[in-house]
C-alpha cells in the first residue's frame, strides 16, 4: 500500500511539473522571433561557431513580433567582462538591457554588431540574448528567458580590416529615454543553472592555463 502511494504521487508530481512546463512556455501565443548571423537567416535552435580575430566585427540579429502590447527589455551578455564590445546597436554595452514598449501585432528589428578583444584568444565563449516581457497593462512578467545567440572561437590573431560605422549608436539621451520608458518593466533575471555554468567555464578555462 505505501509503494502504492508513493508511485502514485511520483505519477502526479510528474503530470503537474508536465502541466507547468506547457503552460511557461508562452513562445507563439505572446511573441514569436527569427535570429540571423552576419545577415544569415538561422533556425531557432541553431547557434553560429564563427571563428573570429581579435576585434573583427560580425552581426547578431533578432526579429521580435509581439501578439500584445508589452514592455520588452532585453540586452546582449557574456561571462566575464570585457570579452566582447558593442560597436553599433540597440544597447551600448554587453550586460545593460534597454526597454520600450511594443504595439500588439508588431514587430522589432534588434541588431548589434560586435566585436572580440583579445581577453579570451585562443578559446570559445558564448553570448546570450537575455529578454524580458511584461504586460503593458498590469506590469505583470509575462516572459523571462535567455539563450545563446552565438558561440564563437577567438583566434589569437588581430582583425587588420576596417570597423563598421557606428552611425547607428543610440545617443546617451536616447538610450535614458528607451530605459525610462517603463518603470513597471523589471531587470531580466539569470538563472541559477546559468550562473552555475559560468562558474565552471570560468574555473575550467583557468585551471588548464
């Protein structure tokens, strides 16, 4: 009889965590997204292996398509700073998140274009795109996630060609008035088992050196 019970609360505890699973992942009920490299098209769950000189620059794309109006912050994050730099895009730095608000039914075009210094050369590390959305009426978070956007190999070598135009950079004055367009928006939460692994890539990569 105790087996019993215990192998039926094993069955309802996994139906339930079933249930929460479907029910958090609200990807093409609440937003929808198409990600491009270099201005190459990816699936969803493709993540880009570019080999890269130090400094050499190269385009990291989301197309975000929100069926509600929402807050949607976001930023681009590393492991450690100082690995990569923002040469042009929505955000001005790795790790700072910028907001606005999002129409019902449209659609916004976020491009950065980056660059490796020579922090990590000879080694591969990867750039997530943290992403936060919150109802516009209640404040309430609807989305809180993040995934690797790419994933490249810094050679040792020096990129000799010319950087892109950073005509593109939002002012200070802008970026203050993107992130003071929702007060009711909340900074992107990292998760524990990212943290984790930050930790041991980092441990890893100094205890081979």
């Amino acid at each position: 009889m105790k087996l019993f019970l215990i192998i039926l609360l094993l069955i309802l505890g996994s139906i339930s965590l079933m249930h929460i699973g479907s029910a958090s992942n609200p990807y093409g009920e609440i937003y929808e997204y198409d990600l491009y490299f270099n201005g190459k098209l990816l699936d969803v769950s493709e993540v880009p292996h570019p080999t890269l000189r130090i400094g050499e620059p190269f385009k990291v794309r989301v197309d975000f398509t929100v069926h509600q109006k929402c807050y949607v912050s976001l930023m681009l994050s590393e492991i450690e700073n100082g690995n990569f730099e923002i040469v042009a895009g929505p955000t001005s730095k790795m790790d700072d998140y910028g907001t606005e608000i999002l129409d019902k039914s449209s659609t916004k075009i976020y491009e950065w274009t980056i660059k490796p210094t020579d922090k990590w050369s000879g080694g591969s590390l990867p750039i997530d795109l943290v992403y936060q959305i919150n109802d516009f009426e209640t404040g309430d978070i609807l989305v809180n996630s993040r995934f690797t956007i790419a994933y490249p190999y810094i050679s040792n070598e020096y990129y000799e060609g010319e950087a892109p135009a950073s005509e593109t950079q939002p002012t200070q004055e802008q970026q203050a008035s993107e992130n003071s367009s929702s007060p009711t928006a909340s900074a992107p939460a990292f998760s524990l088992v990212t943290a984790i692994l930050a930790f041991a890539l980092v441990f890893f990569r100094f205890s081979h050196r």
